[in-house]
C-alpha cells in the first residue's frame, strides 16, 4: 500500500504540474479523434478517447486511450454512438504527457486531484499499518 500510495500520488501530481503547464503556455491545435469508446465494468461506464495531432514540426504525436467524462462523450456522441472526429486540445511540444482536452478541463482537473488525494490516503494508511506492525513485533 505503502509503494502503491507513493507512486500513484507521485504520477498525478506530475499529471496536475503538467496540466498547469498547458494551462500557462500549452500550444492549442485542432486534434483528431482517431478512437471513441465506452467501457462498462461492473454496471459503470467510463468512456475513453484516443487523439492524434500534429506538431510543430508536422510530426504526427498521439496519446494512449484517456478518460473522458460523460459530459464530454455526450458533446461528442449521438445516442452513444461517437460521431464527432475533432477536439481542441492543449499540448506541452517535446513532452509525453496526457494532452489536456479543452472541452473536458474540468474532468481533467478531478482526476488529478482526486490521484493526489487517493495517493495520499495510500501512502498514509501504508505508513498507519507499518508503524501497526513495528509496535506489535516491540511487544512481542
């Protein structure tokens, strides 16, 4: 839990520095949606996109799959079919980081407030169970 709390609160708040960073000085271009589903697990859907752009330089980047919200895929769904192929993005040039979808800001923003605060819980319920387990082995 320990190691799972350091790692997920270490890579949301690079997450939240880099969405700032967009936020100040990203570049804005036109990005295509190359892949829109939904994924339902246990009664919940989450949907997710999949986005190509070019940069600078004309060089084609993408992104792995990336949640988006449902307010998100019903601005780019009809009758939960995905029929629109572009979005406005924000990207830090020569950086592999999550582009910021500019439609979705405010799910992008929950997201990486609620990583650093899972992370935190993590790491601090890991450091409650190992200070648990040095008092019980004193006792011993």
């Amino acid at each position: 839990m320990l190691g799972f709390g350091g790692l997920m609160l270490t890579w949301s708040y690079r997450d939240q520095q880099a969405y700032y960073a967009m936020l100040d000085h990203g570049r804005e271009v036109e990005a295509d949606i190359v892949d829109a589903f939904g994924k339902t697990n246990r009664g919940r859907t989450s949907y997710v996109v999949k986005l190509a752009w070019a940069d600078r330089l004309g060089q084609v980047q993408t992104y792995p799959p990336t949640h988006v919200s449902p307010e998100f895929w019903r601005t780019i769904s009809d009758a939960g079919v995905w029929t629109v192929k572009m979005t406005r993005i924000r990207y830090l040039e020569g950086e592999n980081v999550r582009p910021l979808i500019l439609g979705d800001s405010a799910e992008r923003e929950h997201q990486d407030w609620f990583g650093i605060r899972a992370g935190l819980a993590f790491l601090l319920v890991g450091l409650g169970c190992g200070v648990w387990l040095m008092r019980g082995m004193r006792g011993a």
